[in-house]
C-alpha cells in the first residue's frame, strides 16, 4: 500500500481512518488521459493522499466502466485520440448528469469559448497540464465541496 499522510490509516474493513477514529470518506476518481505516465503519476500521487483512483489511457473502455460503477470526480484530457474530452463529456452525460466532469489540457483554452461550449461546467473545472499532485488534490477537493453544496 502506498504511503499515507501519518495521521490516516486504513482499518480492517478498508475505511479511510483519522487517527482520532473519525471517517473519512475516500474519494473515489477517474482518470482518462492517452498519456499513461500522466495517468500512472496522478494515480500514485493521488492514491498517497487517501483517494482511490481509476486510470484510463483510452476514452472508450472509460465510458464501459462507467456503465457498471460510479465516481464522486471524472478528470479528463481534452485531447486524446478515438474520443476527445468533449466528446466523452457528451457521452458521460447521457447516462450521468450529476457527476462532476474537470478537463485537462496543456493547450491554451479561451475561457468565454469554453463558457459558451460547456455553460454548466463551472470555469474551476478546467485545469492546465502540467499541473502538480498538491494543487490538482486542493483543486478536487475545492471542486467536490462545491458540487456537494449544490446537491
């Protein structure tokens, strides 16, 4: 098992644990990137701080997994071969309307643009590759606070 922050641990039935015996609900991820030492960093870095992480490197056997399990975050290129993040997108919210969905990219992106394309995905949900493991974790949990705040 990977390492974990000193004051966690996990308990016998796999429960997130704080030393003080208070739950803490792992979350759980989706990954989808073509670059798989993007998606292998993320999943290691992410896994360390508690979360549990399913990894992709194609769009398509994504949206198979998504039909039998779900996710409280979907992280997502925008531009992989096959499928492309807008795409999948689309896709996901066919079946998924509430889990939240962050695109990554590591090209320039025209906010306004984005904002006319995608009008419910809140500008935070857009991150810029390469982003490191401590910021993409605050970013998370800045995105997961929200969507439970609406729900």
């Amino acid at each position: 098992m990977p390492a974990l922050d000193p004051t966690l641990y996990r308990n016998g039935n796999d429960q997130l644990m704080e030393s003080g015996g208070m739950h803490l609900k792992a979350t759980k991820l989706m990954i989808i990137d073509d670059e798989s030492d993007i998606t292998s960093v993320m999943k290691l870095g992410l896994e360390r701080r508690g979360m549990q992480v399913t990894a992709f490197n194609d769009p398509l056997k994504a949206l198979e997994e998504l039909k039998q399990a779900n996710y409280d975050l979907i992280i997502t290129d925008i531009s992989m071969p096959n499928m492309n993040g807008f795409e999948l997108y689309r896709e996901i919210r066919k079946n998924d309307g509430g889990t939240p969905i962050v695109f990554m990219t590591a090209f320039d992106i025209y906010q306004n643009e984005f904002e006319k394309m995608f009008p419910d995905v809140h500008p935070s949900a857009l991150l810029r590759k390469p982003i490191g493991i401590a910021e993409l974790a605050a970013r998370i949990d800045e995105i997961l606070d929200g969507s439970r705040r609406v729900r």
